[in-house]
C-alpha cells in the first residue's frame, strides 16, 4: 500500500505553500497513464503545476513528440517574454557595441 507521505497532494501541498513549482517528467509512463488501468499511478497529478510526457517514447512515432500541460499557462508566456527580453538587451547593450566597434 502506498504511504501516505509520498502522494502528490502532500507534496503539492508543502512546496506549493513555499512557493516551489511542483512539475512532473512523466517521459517514459505519462503515455501509458491515459489508460484506466495505468491511471492510479499518477493519482493527484492535477495538483502540479506542470506535467511532461513524451508520446513519441511509447506511441511508436518516427518523431519526436513531447506534450507539455500546464495549469497556469500565464507563467510560461511570462517566462518566454522575460527570456526575449533579456536575449534583445543583451543583443542591444552587450554585443552590438562591439560590433560597431569592429565595423569602423
């Protein structure tokens, strides 16, 4: 029987209560786990704040397909503008004087 201690919700519980995102890599099982029989082993799932699974793994196909859900999708879109904007400043305030620089 499983512990108690070691569910999703009480894990859920203690690093959502701290502030810590709780994602789970369900590479290899995630495909198997859309399946009745194999759906108890992720039981609590939903608490998380991200769940991984790579279909191409188990669903035998010639590419890689890998499907991402995740509950506030907000964050990511914040997570890629934040990830641009440093990638332009970075382009604008550190490279490119260098690159004039070069050119005269």
């Amino acid at each position: 029987m499983e512990n108690e201690d070691d569910s999703y919700n009480t894990a859920s519980y203690a690093l959502q209560s701290n502030g810590i995102w709780l994602h789970v890599d369900a590479a290899y099982a995630g495909s198997a786990c859309i399946c009745p029989e194999f759906r108890h082993y992720i039981d609590g799932v939903e608490e998380a704040n991200s769940f991984n699974m790579n279909a191409h793994k188990w669903f035998l196909t010639n590419f890689d397909c890998s499907a991402l859900w995740v509950k506030v999708c907000l964050y990511v879109v914040d997570a890629y503008a934040y990830a641009m904007f440093v990638h332009l400043y970075f382009i604008d305030e550190v490279i490119a004087p260098f690159v004039v620089e070069a050119a005269i």
